[in-house]
C-alpha cells in the first residue's frame, strides 16, 4: 500500500469513528442512519481503493508523501495541543464538552500542517473544514448548545468531511502535485 492510499485510509477510518461515536447522541432513527451511512462510506471505499490498480511506479514516486522530520514535528505538537487544551477544559475552564471541538480543531491544524510539509492544496481544504468545525463547536459548547449539537458540528460534520475528503482523494487517484519528504 502507498503511503497515499494509507493515508486516504486513517482518514477514512477516523472519519468514520467520528461519525459512529458521535452520531450516537441523535438518537434513533438519524443517529443510526448516519452510522450506517458511515460505515457504507468506509467500506464502499476500501472497495474502491483495494479493486483499482495503484498508480505507475513514476506516478506514485513524484506524488509520495514522506514521514519525514517535519510530520513528526506537526504529529508532536498535535499531541501536546490534545492533551495541554484538555487538561485546560476538563480542568479549569470546566468546560468538559468543549473537548471534542477542541480535539477537531486541532485535527484540522494538523492538516493545515501537513498540506504544507507535503505540498498537498487538498489538505488545506480538509484541514479548513476541520478547524472551521473545531470553532464553531467550541463556539456552541461555550454558550451552552447542549451536547448533541455539539456533537453534530464538531463530530458527526467532521467525520463526513474526513470520508468525502478521503473518497475525494481515492476517486482522484491520489493525485497532487509533486510532494516533498521533508
């Protein structure tokens, strides 16, 4: 598997654990739909990438991305952000439903983070998406939404961004322009 298609697959699979955990907080009929849907768009696209034949060799050569130096560097800090901002939250702002946006934002970052360490403009749009999700959840946490709101703005929205991003990515090949390691 190419470090693209692996990467089309966290994708999907956080996006899908976005949407299985917290769609749960709608209740039936649209929670369960929306789980559904979830799963069907995880495995219609291991379908898809697992029976398309991967790239030419030079094709998936200029468009590797590298686990180099400087996504580690963008790993290390999201981890710090998760844990110091929840710490903060849980802890001194008792604001505990305020996490999961504050964890989206972050993911969405990490993104941004990663669309530059790998010259990859799709990433900028999951990674926009993402954080864009991560404010206005910390937003309706803030002012007292109640947690199935939150959980659709900064859950259930990001993990359908991630599936269609990663179903972008996978009915496009792949393709992007020439990626840097580093």
């Amino acid at each position: 598997m190419t470090a693209n298609r692996l990467g089309l697959l966290i994708g999907a699979v956080f996006g899908t654990i976005y949407v299985v955990v917290n769609a749960g907080t709608l209740g039936s009929p649209v929670g369960l739909l929306l789980q559904v849907v979830g799963v069907a768009a995880l495995v219609g696209l291991l379908v898809v990438m697992f029976r398309s034949r991967p790239a030419p060799a030079a094709a998936t050569a200029r468009n590797a991305v590298g686990f180099g130096r400087w996504y580690w560097v963008v790993v290390a800090a999201e981890v710090v952000a998760f844990f110091a901002g929840t710490a903060v939250l849980r802890g001194p702002l008792d604001l505990p439903l305020a996490v999961l946006p504050w964890i989206t934002f972050v993911v969405g970052v990490h993104f941004l983070g990663l669309a530059k360490v790998w010259s990859a403009p799709s990433l900028v749009w999951v990674g926009a998406g993402l954080t864009a999700c991560g404010v206005l959840g910390l937003l309706v946490a803030v002012i007292g939404a109640g947690e199935a709101v939150v959980a659709v703005v900064a859950g259930v929205a990001p993990g359908l961004l991630l599936l269609g991003g990663s179903w972008w990515g996978a009915v496009r090949g792949g393709r992007e322009p020439a990626a840097t390691a580093e």
